[in-house]
C-alpha cells in the first residue's frame, strides 16, 4: 500500500479513537440512562470505524468494504451553536454536541476526499465521511425530538 495511503489510513484511525474516548467521557457526565444508551451506540460506531480502517490498512478488503447510503441532512448543527459539555448538560445538549462532533468528522473525512484524485484513497474517505453523516442524522433527529417534543396539540 502506498505509504501516503497507510500514513492517511493512521490518522483517520486516530481519529476514530479520540472519537471513541470523546464519548466514552461524555457517557460518564450524563445521567439520563436513554441519553446514555444512545452515547454508548455512537461510541461503538467509532469502534466499528476504527475496526474496519484496521482491517482496510491490513488489506483485508478494498475501499468498496462499505456502502454508501443516502443520509438526510437536516443542518440542525450548522444552525445551533454547539453547547459546552458539562455534567448539567440536558439530553437536547449532549445531543448536540454529538451532532457537532460528527459535523466536524464528516468535514474532516470529505475535506481530506477531495485533496485526493480518483482511487481507492478518495473513495475510502468518501465512505468515512458518509458514516459521520449518518452519525449526524441520527444525533440531529434526537436532538430534534428532545428540543422540541411532539404536543398533544399536533
């Protein structure tokens, strides 16, 4: 493998462990167990991304090792300020920070893509990038029925 590519593969590996150890810390400060539940789901994702960039640099299968799918991407993050992680946080702010977090991922991941011509490089960064989007969506939607919960009104 071309040691741009293994040097590339490294830090988005790094990446995905600080991510880990970013919301196993958040975990800790929150005490709603449904809150909770949902941090521990998103940092088994990183794991799962830092397995498969693992198994992608080791040449166990190439970049087409995961599939793109559509992703809705509502921009709630783009459009709230990211909130201060602190152990006061309600459920809406963590989730919030989660949906910024994962903004700033993708960014990274589709930032890097793109300084990248046509190849298995792009394409596996493309693939990351749409993870964190998924990622996002998901925070964003829970974000979105915290903050603003359904009434009996309609």
């Amino acid at each position: 493998m071309d040691p741009k590519l293994l040097k590339l593969i490294d830090t988005a590996i790094q990446r995905e462990e600080d991510a880990y150890v970013f919301y196993r810390r958040l975990q800790g400060q929150v005490q709603d167990p449904a809150v909770r539940e949902t941090i521990d789901w998103i940092a088994t994702e990183e794991q799962k991304h830092k397995a498969f960039l693992v198994k992608y640099r080791s040449g166990e299968f190439g970049a087409g090792g995961m599939r793109l799918s559509d992703v809705v991407y509502y921009k709630i993050a783009e459009h709230q300020e990211e909130p201060a992680v602190s152990e006061d946080m309600n459920s809406a702010q963590v989730y919030l920070v989660a949906s910024h977090r994962e903004l700033r991922s993708h960014q990274f991941y589709t930032a890097l893509a793109h300084q990248h011509a046509a190849g298995d490089a792009r394409e596996i960064l493309l693939q990351m990038a749409n993870e964190e989007l998924k990622h996002k969506e998901k925070m964003e939607y829970l974000y979105a029925n915290t903050a603003f919960p359904q009434t009996s009104g309609g």
